[in-house]
C-alpha cells in the first residue's frame, strides 16, 4: 500500500493506492495528484509483468477509509478494463459530475484486478456479493452476462417488491428453483435501485460491481450488429428444448447469448400472476418511456424475432446484465 497525504486550499485527503493479486507481486509508484478545474488527476506508475492487463477501478471514502462507495463512475483514462503496466499512467475524475465536492477528508482507494474479458470472448466472471459465477460473451464489441440475472431475498409474487434497502426478487410460480434456472423476476423501479436504497443513475442498479443495465440502444446495436430482428432471434435464442416449449428452424445460439423464457409476473393478486414460463422471455432496459412505463426486449415463440415492447413498470422481467 502506498499513500500520499495532500494539502490544497485547507483541505487534507488521503490517496491510497493498494494493488494486489494472488501470487502476483504489484505495485504503484511515482503517485501524483493535482485539481485540474472540475477534475482531479491522479497520476502512478503501474508495475507488472509485460503482456499483462489489468482492471482499475476508484473508490472513494468520505469517513477516512471507515467504508467505501461504489467504485467512482465520473472517470477516464487510465481506468477500467484493459490497463496494462507502464509509467505515467492518468485518471480524471469529475467530482461535480459525481456529485462531490471537496470539502472535508476524504480517502481514495485504487485497485487493480487481473483483466479476465481481455482478448477472450466468453468465460465466467464472479458476482462478488453473492460468489455466483455467470457466464458472459462478447457480442459487437460489448460484454454481455450470458445468464439471467439472479440476485436478491425471494419474496411472494403478490406481495410488491419495496423501494427499500433489500433487493427483493420474485421466483416463478415462488420457487427457489425457477431462479436458478431462469433468473429473478424485477419490478423496473425495483430493478433500478441499489442495494443502499438509492437511485443509482438508472445504469447500474442491481448488476454486479462494473455492470450496468443495458439500454435500449445498446439491445438495438446488438441486434443490428446480428443481422436484423429475426437473425438476431435465432441467433440468441437457446435451442434447448428443456427450456423452450416449442421449437423453431434456425435456432444457433451461436452467440452463445442463450436467452432464457422466464416469463413475467403481473401486479393482479387476484388472477395467477406468473405468466409465460418457457414460452416468453422479457428483459427490462434503464430506458423509460414515461412515469409508468420503460422500454423492454422481448422473444416468443411465435413471433420468431427479437421486438422492443412498452411495459408497465410495476409488471416483473428479467435481466440480463452488460459490461461498463
């Protein structure tokens, strides 16, 4: 660990830099950090094994390092994925854009993780809350969770999923099982929030550490890069027939995206309110299109191609997560 106390305008803050892998000797060097206007640069050097590549990402403490934020998002430069070893390496970060001002101690915490998405195009990646590993696949130069999203405490269907500090999920039919396999049903609101019960920017929500939910533009640019809506369609779809009810020419999966039917849930606690297992698949995005309503991506097995739907905000779909 490597740090650094700074004296600007009365104000102290610390800078830590701590950088570790297992077996892994690391370090960084040479650390500078300057206001820059809006931004704040953070100058290091980054040692390591040539032909390595490393995920940089910053934290922030506004108790001195008593706990930590997300890591920072108002960021560019040498940060993120795919970093490799060298001197004189930069991060920018907006800290108005972030929402913080300097104005008393704060702690900052620079990590550095092997890159596991560099030069491959599918594998596993673990969800560091829960230890779940999901598989993902590059599509069109994005990185895409190749699994539903399954995370939170399973509640009844009937009972409304809470603005709260607990991410809570529906199962299909309210069994643990149907979640290990298709996924945890979201209300959008729900989708949307954080484990601290705050909004996040309607990007990362409940996705892992360094995954957001993706918009509806970037389900559009997957499709386009695909070849269309019924080109994408079977070539995302999962072919198995333990999934899907029916079965349909031209599935490939070759993606390797393997969509999933997990149907939905509906606010009625009257009538059944789980729908569609195994025959439709709904994926909310971040996109709303008003108060009540958000854009969501839809396959079924009977309109054989991939279409974007208007949904009611309180009705419950699946996620698939992608890359920041």
């Amino acid at each position: 660990m490597i740090s650094g106390l700074m004296k600007t305008k009365n104000v102290y803050f610390w800078l830590l830099i701590f950088l570790s892998y297992s077996g892994f000797a690391q370090k960084a060097s040479n650390i500078k950090y300057q206001f820059l206007s809006d931004n704040m640069l953070i100058t290091y050097d980054l040692e390591g094994n040539p032909g390595t590549v490393w995920r940089i990402d910053l934290y922030l403490s506004e108790n001195n390092g008593v706990s930590w934020s997300r890591p920072l998002k108002m960021v560019k430069g040498d940060v993120g994925d795919s970093v490799p070893p060298g001197p004189g390496k930069k991060i920018y970060w907006d800290r108005y854009a972030e929402g913080k001002e300097i104005l008393k101690n704060f702690s900052f915490l620079v990590v550095a993780s092997p890159d596991i998405f560099y030069s491959a195009n599918s594998g596993e990646f673990p969800d560091t809350r829960t230890g779940r590993l999901y598989k993902w696949v590059r599509i069109g130069g994005k990185i895409w969770m190749a699994e539903n999203l399954d995370f939170g405490l399973m509640i009844p269907g009937k009972t409304p999923q809470m603005d709260d500090n607990v991410v809570e999920k529906y199962c299909y039919n309210d069994q643990e099982i149907n979640c290990q396999t298709f996924g945890g049903l979201y209300r959008w609101n729900e989708m949307t929030t954080n484990e601290a019960g705050k909004k996040s920017s309607v990007i990362q929500g409940i996705c892992p550490e360094n995954w957001h939910i993706p918009t509806d533009l970037e389900w559009e640019e997957m499709i386009f890069f695909l070849g269309g809506r019924k080109q994408a369609y079977g070539r995302i779809r999962s072919y198995s027939s333990k999934y899907w009810n029916t079965q349909s020419k031209g599935i490939t999966n070759d993606t390797g995206l393997a969509v999933l039917p997990g149907g939905f849930a509906t606010p009625d606690t009257i009538k059944p309110c789980f729908k569609s297992i195994k025959d439709e698949a709904y994926f909310w995005t971040s996109s709303e299109r008003d108060q009540n309503n958000a854009y969501a991506i839809g396959l079924g097995s009977i309109f054989l191609e991939v279409y974007t739907l208007t949904g009611d905000k309180a009705n419950a779909y699946s996620v698939r997560c992608v890359r920041d």
